[in-house]
C-alpha cells in the first residue's frame, strides 16, 4: 500500500455504537457509508451537486470503489476523512479518501470512480468547465505539480 496522504477536504464522524461488528471494531461495510457521507459533503461544499432531494438532470455516478482498511477502530472514537479529487477525465473523476483518528493514524485509504451521468438521457455526459478546473488544480496538487 502507498503511503497515505491527508487530503484537503477534511470531514469529521463520529463513530456510533451500532457502527461495530461482532468482533468490536467498526464494520467493513460502515467505512463504505462513512465515504459516501463526506463524499456528499464535499461536493456540497464545492458547489459541485446539491444534496437537497430534489430530481436532478446530472450528477455524480460511482462506477468503481477501492478501499484499503488499515488500522480496527472502535467505539467512542472519530475519525477525520479526507477527501480529494487525483484524477479526471471529460466524462469522469477518481475521488480519494484517507480516514485518519485524532491522533493521526490512518484507518483505512482508497478512492472511488465516478461518472457525471446525464439522468435524462440515461448515458455518462461532460463534466462542466468549472469542476474541470476545480479538478485540475487538486489534480496538481496531490501530484506536486
């Protein structure tokens, strides 16, 4: 596994009792909702999708999930997740995670594919100019361009 970066986008949960398996650490399938959650968060806060139930011509698709875990974590803990865009194309977008406890161990790592999908039309469509060059300049970043 690579070494794993702390991405800008920082969201913090709170581990819930419920969250554990029978062995006493958060649950595998958990870790997939903790993603989802900050992902959700993260484009609301880039201004990329708007998390209001409502219906939507075009939005974020997942295509592809990739999840390293890293260190059992249990009840009470929280854990910071960090999100950032690595990679994208015309039509597409891998978004990355780190989950890293308060005093800095890193949990689990991955990334998550996903498509911008034109609901009306039922087919993957364009990404906008604008979350093209959000992208590019996080894209930069955690290349060290």
């Amino acid at each position: 596994m690579a070494k794993p970066i702390r991405f800008d986008h920082t969201y913090t949960i709170s581990i819930a009792w419920g969250d554990m398996d029978a062995f006493g650490h958060v649950n595998n399938v958990v870790y997939v909702k903790y993603f989802e959650t900050a992902r959700a968060n993260f484009f609301s806060d880039l201004s990329i999708w708007n998390t209001d139930l409502k219906t939507l011509k075009a939005g974020p698709v997942l295509t592809h999930l990739d999840l390293d875990y890293r260190k059992q974590v249990s009840f009470p803990a929280d854990l910071d997740i960090t999100l950032g865009i690595t990679s994208f194309s015309s039509r597409s977008f891998d978004i990355s995670t780190s989950m890293w406890t308060k005093d800095g161990q890193c949990v689990l790592s991955g990334y998550a594919q996903i498509v911008w999908f034109d609901f009306e039309n039922g087919r993957p469509a364009s990404i906008t100019d604008s979350m093209k060059e959000i992208f590019k300049s996080m894209v930069d970043r955690y290349n060290g361009n």
